[in-house]
C-alpha cells in the first residue's frame, strides 16, 4: 500500500502530533486538576474531563502518566526503530483500556460522552500505531 518509508514518515508525524495532543491536553489537565481550577468542577466548562467518581490524586496520577507517555511520543518519533517495544506497549495497553471502558461508559451513569473523549484518544492511537507501526526485519537462522 505505502512504501516503508512513507509508512516511516506518517509514524513520525502521527507520533508527533500525539505528542503535542497529548502533553497539552493531559498537561493542562494536570495543572487544572492541581490547583481546583473553578472550570472543572460542577458547573465548569471543562466538568466533562474530568474522571469523576474518581479521587483527586488517582486523577493526577493518570494525568501525570499519560503526559509523560506524550513526551515519549517525541522520542519516538525520532526514532521509531529504536521505540518498537514502547510502541507495541502503547498499542496494547491503549486497546486494552479503551476496550474496558465502551461498557463502563455505557454502565456508569452519565459516562456516555467518554466514548468520544478518552475512548475515541485510546482506540485512535492504538489504531493508527498499528497500521504505521514498522515491521521487524525477518531475521536469517544462523
């Protein structure tokens, strides 16, 4: 379909653009969410980002994760030879976890709107990692 170096070159923009959604969106979150900013709390614009019923620390602690995963983005675009175990791990863990919250966002009462929000952010990334994501070399038996 593409040639491996227009696949190469589509990893590194998707893995760039990933990097900046994701440190701006998850870093901004992150300082809102620190400081109890007004506009993430009942009533605010930015109520729905939340992870609600979920405690303030356990919000950082995801926050803070998923920031740093952004700035690896970056490395990885750089390299993504180099990043192929991040890259499957991002695969994977973002499969799995989009996959287990469609029926919680369905379960949860109000929680339907995270099937556009932070599951459409995992399914995508997964998704378009897994169609970029270089090939291994098949190696020769010695």
């Amino acid at each position: 379909m593409f040639s491996e170096a227009n696949t190469m070159a589509r990893l590194k923009v998707f893995l760039n653009v990933y990097g900046i959604v994701s440190v701006i969106l998850f870093g901004g979150l992150f300082s809102l969410t620190l400081i109890d900013a007004p506009i993430m709390q009942d009533g605010g614009a930015l109520r729905f980002m939340r992870w609600e019923p979920l405690a303030k620390h356990i919000e950082l602690m995801l926050e803070g994760v998923y920031f740093v995963w952004g700035v690896f983005f970056f490395r990885a675009a750089r390299h993504p030879e180099r990043y192929l175990s991040f890259i499957d791990f991002t695969i994977w863990a973002n499969i799995v976890h989009g996959l287990i919250m469609v029926p919680q966002s369905h379960v949860l009462p109000g929680f339907h709107y995270k099937l556009v929000t932070d599951v459409a952010y995992c399914l995508v990334l997964s998704g378009g990692l897994l169609v970029l994501r270089p090939r291994r070399p098949e190696r020769s038996e010695p």
